[in-house]
C-alpha cells in the first residue's frame, strides 16, 4: 500500500485506514505507556504503607509545592496545544514562543521534581531506604524522564523550525510531539491524586 | 475505588461519542468525527477548568471532617474528568478517528484492569 509522506492533520493518508501510520504509532506507543505506567502506580500503591522504616508519605510531602508543580504542567499543556494550533494556521513566529515557553515550563516542572527529590533524600529517603522510598522514586522517576525526553522533542521542533527544516506542512511533527506531551501531563494528573492527594492512613 | 476512576473515565469518554461520518470513496475507512478544530479561546477555557478542578482536589485534600472513602471517590472523579479533558481536547480524540480512541482506550482499559487485579490481589488499597 502507499504510504503517505506528509500529510497535513485532517487528510486522508494513502494507508488502509486513511490514517497516517506515525500517527498510528504513536497513539499504539501512548496506550503500551499506559500498562507501563499502570503498573508502577499499582506498585506505589501497594508498597507505600508497608514500611519497616521511615520516613513516610506524611512526614515528606509538600501539597501546596506539588500543588504549583501540577499547575505548571498544566500550563504547559495548554502552551503546547497553542503551538500546534499556531503551525496549522501557518504562523511559525508563534509556533516558536508556544514552543519555548512549553520546554521552558517543562523544565520548571523538572526543576521542581529535583528540588523535591534532594529534600527528600536529605531526609532520609532514598531509593533503598524503603519500600515507599524505592517505589515513589521509581514511579517519579521514571515520569521526570519522560518529561525530560518531551523536553528534548520541544527544543528539537523549534531548532528545526529556526533552521528552516519545520514547515507549515508539517503539522504531524508538532502533532505527534504534543500528543506525548500531553500523555505526560496526563500521567501527572493521575499520580498527583494517586500519589500525593489520596496519603494512606 | 479504581473502578470509580475507570467508570468516570469511561462516562467520560461516552459523553464524547460524537456520530462518525464516513471518509468518501475509495477502499473502506475508518470514519473521522469531525475535521475541524477547536479556536485557541477553547483550549484557553478548557485549561482554566483544569485549574479549576485542580483547586477543588487541592482544598478537598485540606477538609478534614469529609469522610475518606467519599473523598477519595471525588478526587477521583474529578482527576477522571481531567484526564478525559486533556485526551479529548488536548490530544484532540474528540475530534479525531475512532481508531485512536479504540487503540488509547484499549490500552488504559488493559492497565486498569491489571492495577485493579494487582491491588485487589495484594490487598493494597486507598481506603
């Protein structure tokens, strides 16, 4: 079957489903991150009251801190989608700002996660401490790379844009790096109530 | 508990159901909601709702005489409604063909039903 070779979001792809297979990909690559981080919030939630030792959950965490972290990767949602918006109706000059200011809240986010990961080993959690220790550090952890990784994809798309390698036909490229993005705000929405809002007894 | 997230997640997603049309011509498609997309002023309100329901779970978390297992159903009810605001618009699912729906629904559903297996079996709880 043909394979389309761009294809702006809306027309059909020259594929079985008419859909573009990159768009495909990723969505199938969204769902398997959902088992994959599934599966180390069933972890968290298992492992976070079965501790021999602290510290625990209630003597660390800082919800109006975390609270602000939530916020901003929210905002960096709503910032990402206005890049898209912005490269579909053919303006780069915003495709740039809605991007930077994406990968800068982004970092803000991750720059927050660093704090509270050094606050909390200074107190004595580390990642072998104990079961909550290993299990929120992994969970945690393994979300901050993915932010980290969308962070890399922002910066990529707006290189590209400067030198000219990101046109208005490529509105999948930005597509498919905001759908990741927004998976990984997604993610935090349900950890921040999973892990930080709902503490165990 | 997780069965409340899944049900609200899946009301959700019902509330998106929106009828397909049907690609013309050529060998069989799957359909395309809509091909239009929101104006920035929606993606605006949509985060501000966000926020919103943000600021509730967060105050929630603060009352101390609400009862836990009552607590817990809305926070998470209300973190369900996030999540379906942020694929359906956002992520643009709403807008988009079904496939995708079918192929990310798929793929959270599996995980909820292992979380769900895994905590019931190990007797891990939020309540």
């Amino acid at each position: 079957m043909a394979q389309a070779t761009a294809v702006a979001h809306g027309h059909a792809a020259e594929t079985n489903t008419g859909l573009d297979n990159r768009k495909l990909l990723m969505w199938l690559f969204l769902a398997s991150d959902c088992l994959f981080f599934g599966s180390f919030i069933a972890t968290y939630l298992l492992y976070r009251d079965r501790n021999v030792t602290g510290p625990y959950a209630k003597d660390l965490y800082d919800i109006p801190f975390t609270s602000v972290s939530s916020f901003v990767l929210l905002m960096s949602s709503l910032t990402m989608v206005l890049a898209l918006a912005a490269i579909q109706r053919a303006d780069m000059r915003q495709l740039r700002i809605w991007l930077v200011a994406t990968a800068l809240l982004g970092l803000t986010f991750l720059s927050g996660q660093a704090y509270e990961f050094t606050h909390f080993w200074e107190s004595g959690l580390t990642l072998h401490q104990n079961l909550f220790g290993t299990s929120f550090f992994v969970l945690t952890g393994f979300h901050g790379a993915h932010v980290a990784v969308g962070v890399v994809i922002l910066l990529s798309l707006f290189d590209a844009s400067l030198r000219g390698k990101l046109t208005p036909d490529d509105t999948l490229a930005v597509e498919l790096g905001g759908l990741y993005w927004h998976f990984v705000d997604i993610v935090w929405i349900v950890i921040f109530t999973l892990v930080y809002l709902i503490q165990p007894q | 508990m997780a069965f409340i997230g899944a049900i609200g997640l899946l009301l959700a997603f019902t509330l998106f159901a929106v009828p397909a049309e049907e690609a013309e011509g050529g060998a069989k498609r799957v359909a395309v909601r809509r091909v239009g997309h929101p104006d920035p002023a929606e993606y605006v309100v949509i985060f501000l709702v966000l926020v919103f329901i943000t600021a509730v779970e967060v105050a929630l978390y603060y009352v101390e005489d609400f009862p836990r297992k009552g607590m817990i159903a809305v926070l998470l009810l209300l973190s369900g409604a996030k999540f379906a605001s942020v694929v359906g618009w956002y992520m643009h699912l709403k807008f988009d063909s079904k496939l995708f729906t079918y192929l990310f629904v798929g793929g959270l559903m599996l995980a909820l039903a292992v979380f769900t297996v895994v905590i019931a079996t190990l007797q891990a709880g939020l309540v």
